[in-house]
C-alpha cells in the first residue's frame, strides 16, 4: 500500500494521521489472522484454507480503492490484513514442520518473494497515481476562478487570500486511477491460490491410499522453566516487533516522507525511488539464499543489525542535508538501499537462529511471533503518522532511528542471555536432525522388534 498510500488518501479525501489508520487496521486484521491461523491450524484442510484465504484477499484488494468512505476503507483494510496474517502463518508453521533447520535457504526463498512484491508493486502502480499538484498549479487555478471577488472586494483583498488559503486543496479537487494498481494485485493473487487446489486434491488422494494412520511428529524444546520459557519467548517476540516497525513503516512512508518533505520530488520520483528501495531489498534477500548456505543465521543477524545501525543514522544526517541541498538527495538514495540491504534478512534468520538456538518455532510460538510484529505494524503507522503531521517530517527519520538502536540493543542481550545463562544453566539446544531421527527410528522400531521376535520364535 506503500506508493498508493498518498492517492488512498484521494480517495477518502484524508490527511496524513487520519490515513495512518490503513495501516493500524491493516495490523489488526493481520494479529487476527495469525491469532486464527493459530487456532485453526490443526483442525482445518491447510491447503484448502490457504486456497479460500487466498481468494478473498484477491477480492478485497480489487475493492480497497472503491471505499470511499472512510470507516469502510479501514475495514477493507483490516479484512486483506486479516488473510495475509492467516496466510503467512500458516505458510512458516508449515514450513519450519518440513524443513525445520534445514531450510533456512527456502526460508530466505520463501521471503525474497515478498521482496519481488515489492519490487513490481511500486512500478505498475506508478502509472495510474495522481499527480503531484504544486502549489503554484492550485493558487493560478484558485486565482482565476476568485478573479471577480478579488476585483469587486478590492478593499478586503485580505479576505479573499484567507479563503483561498483555507480552501487551498478543496478549490482543486484531484483524482486518481489507482484501481487499476489494486486490480493487478488482486488478480494476481487469485492466482497464486490455484496451486494450493492441486494440493488440496493430492491430499485427498494420500488419504485414500493410506490405511494406517501417523501419529504426528512432535519436536523437542529444551527443559525451561515456565517463568523462563516465557521471558525468552516475550524477548524474541520484541526483537521482531521492533523490526517490523522498522520495516514496515519505512517501506510504507518513504514516499510520503520524501513527496511531504522536499518540494522537488514529484509521486513519480518518490515511487521510483520506493521502487529501488524494494529492489534493493530483494536482490538482497535472493543473494540470501545462497550465502545463508555458508553463514550461520547468527552471523547474519549480527551483520544486519551493524548495517542498519550505519543505514538509518546515515539516512537521518542525508535527510537533513537534502533540505536545503537537494544534491544530498542521491545520499539519501544510497542509504535507503543500504537499509532495504540490511533488513533483508533478518525475519528469516532470525526464525533460523531461534530455532537452532533458542527455541523450536512450534505453531504456537510461531503465531506469537506474528502477533507481536503484527502489534508493532499497527501502533507504529499511528505514532508516525501523529508526529508527522503535528511536529515535522523529519520524525520519520527519528523513530525509525531510535527503533533501530532498540532493536539492536535487544538482540544484543538475547544473544548473551542465551550464550551466558541459558546454555550454562539448561544446556545448548540440541540439533532437530537427531531428534526427528529418533523419532522416525522410534515409528519404524515397532516393525523391527516383529521381525526380531519372529526370528527368537524360530530359534
């Protein structure tokens, strides 16, 4: 919703901080799909939910521009931000029960797709954002049109330059073409969901064939108190919270940021420069996939996190620089991609990193993650959106500065309480290989003690 957000606004004829509330409801809509993907993980068809979720969220994404009305735009927001949370769920609880630790890869895979998402969102959807109105544009229209007032009320010109500036925007009302963006997503999305009915068919072939039926895998988590247990689970939920605060906020008003802040960046430049951002973003996250086969996801999450450290403090001091400098504008470029680089991969090495050495991401711990980053994207589009309007612009650099810093202090402190307490006091997480292993050879075991008893029958 990043590069349309400013044409959203068009259409429900609303400012900055009222607009913020697209993202709150999205949030929402999105900590309730996770808290139901959770609920209903084991006792519904995977496939065919996410087939059904699919659906919808092609249907309510082609109907996002045609809701006009405010309290029903945050609803249709908060619906689309329902089934991506139930969505992406459901797809990393299922993956990590696969794969485990051994997709760590297919898991920056599975996130360089959303990265490509990105990429292409902001650039088809260029063509059909409003254009910027320049103040110059608004006062020669709102002049011609005010001419015989200004002429017959010559005495209280003052007067009349009051009204023109209180009706400002409303003297030239804009529109847009932005629907024809949000009906190539939809469309889109419809058919991502036509995979998942092929499966839904294996399935059910699999369940016909199959006469004995498997218990299902269970995998081990390390002897932690509940008080203990709990804390580590709260501190790996925040350092995701944090992130996507981060993300998320930073990939949503950048254009708004730079349209709002520099008079001589124009909607086009702004999704352009949103689109290299998101380019950045997922060459990085598809370089992911190969380096992560030679670091180790911790290795990962500590360059990252230096990264973005350098990336946003620099974005900050740019920022300030291209106000009265619009050279510095390149800088800020620079370092927005040295930001989308830096993120990308830390959802899924840090998804990676806990399950080798925290915890095993479990459905359950799974969908808490979820709810805590989706509770981070709901608050932080508001407070932003606040502080833009009310105090400057250039808050969007200092919360997403201040966020940073936050979040690499934390992830500091997890790994030292993992390293200097955890491991001390309850041992290292043993690997999830040998674990599935004994379970396997415990489901096979059965069949072998037969065979042994046959053959100590026949001695």
């Amino acid at each position: 919703m990043g590069p349309s957000f400013l044409d959203l606004q068009i259409v429900t004829n609303t400012d900055v901080e009222e607009a913020s509330a697209f993202f709150t409801g999205s949030s929402i809509g999105y900590l309730t799909g996770s808290i139901l993907s959770g609920a209903l993980y084991t006792r519904v068809n995977r496939p065919l939910s996410q087939c059904s979720t699919l659906v919808i969220l092609s249907i309510t994404t082609i109907l996002t521009p045609f809701c006009s009305v405010y309290p029903l735009m945050i609803f249709i927001r908060w619906i689309v931000g329902t089934c991506a949370g139930f969505i992406d769920t459901t797809g990393i609880a299922e993956h990590m029960r696969i794969w485990g630790n051994e997709g760590q890869a297919l898991m920056q895979l599975l996130h360089f797709s959303l990265a490509f998402g990105g990429v292409i969102s902001p650039l088809y959807s260029e063509p059909f954002l409003a254009a910027k109105i320049e103040e110059s544009d608004i006062l020669q229209n709102i002049t011609r049109w005010d001419n015989l007032s200004v002429y017959i009320n010559h005495s209280n010109l003052t007067s009349v330059n009051s009204t023109i500036d209180i009706d400002l925007k409303e003297k030239l009302p804009q529109t847009t073409n932005v629907h024809w963006a949000f009906l190539i997503s939809g469309v889109w999305t419809f058919f991502s969901a036509i995979p998942f009915i092929a499966f839904f068919f294996q399935d059910l072939k699999k369940k016909k064939k199959s006469k004995i039926s498997s218990k299902p895998k269970q995998v081990k988590q390390r002897m932690l108190p509940k008080i203990t247990l709990l804390f580590t689970i709260f501190v790996v939920c925040s350092f995701y919270m944090l992130y996507c605060c981060v993300e998320d906020s930073f990939a949503s008003f950048l254009m708004t940021f730079l349209v709002k802040e520099y008079s001589y960046v124009s909607k086009s430049k702004g999704a352009f420069i949103t689109a290299i951002y998101w380019a950045s973003f997922a060459a990085a996250r598809f370089s992911m996939i190969f380096i992560s086969k030679f670091l180790k996801a911790f290795h990962l999450l500590c360059l990252c996190c230096l990264f973005m450290l350098i990336a946003y403090s620099s974005f900050f001091v740019s920022a300030s620089f291209a106000v009265v400098n619009p050279s510095a504008l390149n800088a800020l470029i620079f370092f927005a991609v040295l930001a989308g680089i830096s993120m990308s991969a830390i959802f899924a090495a840090g998804f990676s990193w806990t399950e080798a050495e925290l915890l095993r991401v479990t459905g359950p711990i799974s969908s808490c993650i979820l709810v805590s980053a989706s509770l981070g994207t709901m608050i932080n589009p508001l407070m932003l959106g606040f502080l833009m309007k009310e105090l400057s612009n250039m808050w969007f650099c200092y919360l997403l500065l201040g966020e940073t810093v936050l979040l690499c202090c934390i992830f500091v402190f997890l790994w030292s309480f993992n390293r200097f307490f955890l491991n001390l006091h309850y041992g290292p997480l043993t690997d999830q290989k040998t674990s599935l292993t004994i379970e396997l050879s415990d489901q096979i075991h059965p069949l072998n003690t037969l065979e042994s008893n046959d053959d100590n029958l026949r001695i």
